[in-house]
C-alpha cells in the first residue's frame, strides 16, 4: 500500500449520482485514499448544481455524471473534463457491459400495460439534463412519430426519487427511472416495490461515466484509473462495490457515449407535452432523497 503524504492535497470526489448511491461514494473516497496513499474526499451535502460547478470549475477533481451531461460538458466546451471509467452494474440484464436502462414505472393498480398505454396521460421526470428520466423518453416518443403532446401533462419531481413516489401516490400515470436507481430504491425502501410495477423498459444506453479533471496530473490521472480497473481484483474493493451492485469499472472512450448524441439529436425534435408542471420534492422522511438529486 503507498504511503499516505499529509503535504498533498486531498482529491476531492463530486457525485451528481442519486442520494441512495451516498452511500457507495463516501466508501469509494476511502477505498481510494487506502489504495492511493492520498485522501480522497466526497462532497455529499450540499445541492447536485453546486457539486456540478464545483466539478466544471476544477474545485472538484473527479466524480460521476450522467451521460448526457456529459456530452454536453464536451461538445459544448463546458469545461475541461475527461472520461475516467465507467460502471459495469451486476446483474444478468447488463451483460458485463456498462450499460443501465430506463425503466418505466407505473402505480400497481393502474391498468397501464403497455407504453402505448400512457399517451394522453400524465408523466414525470426528474429534470431536463437527465438522459435516462427525460432524454430516452423524448427519442423513444420520437420513434413513434409524435412531435408533441404525447402525453397530456408533464410534471418535473426534480429528482428520480420523487418522481419514483409521484407515480407510486397516484399523482402522475408513470415516469422512466434509471434502473440502477431503481433496483437501489427498492432495496432500501421494500414497500415501494409493491405500490409500482414496470410496464416497459428503454434502453439500453451508455452508463453515467466517471471523470476527471485536466488539471490534474497525468501521473494522479493514472493512478487513480488503475485503482479504480483493479478495484474487483481485490476483496476490499468487490466489498466496496457491491454496495452499488457494480461488478466492476470498464475503460470507456468518447466514442462510447455517440449513442447518447444519436438519442439526443432525435430527442431534440419532441416536447413531451404542451404543459410542463414542476411539483419539486414530495419524499417522506424515510429517505434522503432532495432537491440535491440529480442522476443520469
């Protein structure tokens, strides 16, 4: 194990992932700052917005986005950030491959079976920078040849979570949640899983990638991507990422993330509905989800 320097300065680790992947990143802060000999940092408590500028101003040296996040940081010329790895989810549907998917979610007792089924209802997302609660239902809207309207409301929660109870109290018909949100959500809260039922599922697409900041070294920028390729080779490491049901990190390129420009050039062609509702945080105390989540 490297030894740890006091005279260097903390790596700081910014997640714009879902509250209930908290958990995960303050134990990947400290599985890397073991590994590394070097702190490493999670900032958690203060809103997504911040921890996003935090990471396109430099103030945050890595972190996770979503996908299309981060094609727009990118293409855009945002700011100066670099692919780092990305996840590979367990699980038999995400074939070793890091890859997650947008499933849609209704109330138990609706009759909703199908997509099909939900035009001319209403519909949440969490908000407008999201790939898998709001940009793979605009292109997957778009594939049925409907620029507009297709449902007759739209309401943004602000968040997965939110948008997860939106649909589970009967306030909204349906939503698309990120799976791995999802499967997290259940989990931790087991009563949810009988009060929603899945009726479609969108996808696959590229998962939210980790990156890295240019201005950190070359030699840091090694490091810590080794660290993070090898975390399964190693007990401590599979314990870590079992917290968030990962198998493990893959390299990525930017070529990796061309699905999601292709999704989002069809996408841009639909808005959902002609009205847009934003109803913020409806979460009970049993979770921390907030104004805070974001998640690709």
């Amino acid at each position: 194990m490297p030894s740890r320097s006091n005279s260097e300065k903390a790596l700081v680790l910014a997640s714009l992932m879902a509250p209930n992947a908290d958990p995960f990143y303050g134990a990947l802060a400290d599985y890397l700052t073991d590994v590394l000999g070097r702190r490493v940092r999670s900032v958690d408590k203060v809103d997504w917005t911040v921890r996003e500028q935090m990471l396109h101003t430099g103030k945050a040296d890595f972190g996770f986005v979503c996908g299309l996040q981060y094609v727009q940081v990118v293409d855009r010329g945002l700011a100066d950030l670099d692919l780092l790895v990305a996840a590979v989810p367990a699980g038999a549907r995400y074939c070793d491959e890091p890859i997650y998917f947008s499933d849609v979610v209704v109330k138990a007792d609706s009759p909703f079976q199908t997509f099909d089924d939900l035009r001319g209802r209403s519909w949440a997302f969490n908000e407008p920078t999201s790939h898998s609660g709001y940009n793979v239902a605009r292109y997957h809207v778009a594939l049925k040849g409907v620029p507009v309207g297709y449902f007759r409301q739209v309401v943004s929660g602000e968040a997965h979570q939110n948008s997860l109870r939106l649909v589970a109290r009967g306030l909204v018909d349906a939503a698309a949640i990120d799976s791995t949100v999802l499967e997290q959500e259940l989990l931790d809260h087991p009563k949810l899983a009988g009060r929603v039922r899945i009726i479609d599922t969108l996808g696959p697409s590229p998962i939210p990638p980790g990156v890295i900041g240019r201005h950190v070294p070359a030699p840091v920028r090694r490091a810590l991507r080794a660290a993070l390729l090898a975390m399964h080779e190693r007990a401590e490491g599979r314990r870590v990422l079992a917290l968030a049901r990962y198998a493990r990190f893959s390299a990525v390129t930017d070529l990796d993330y061309d699905r999601i420009r292709e999704m989002t050039q069809l996408a841009e062609t639909v808005r959902l509905s002609g009205e847009t509702a934003i109803l913020g945080p409806v979460l009970p105390d049993d979770t921390n989800a907030s104004r805070r989540v974001n998640r690709g």
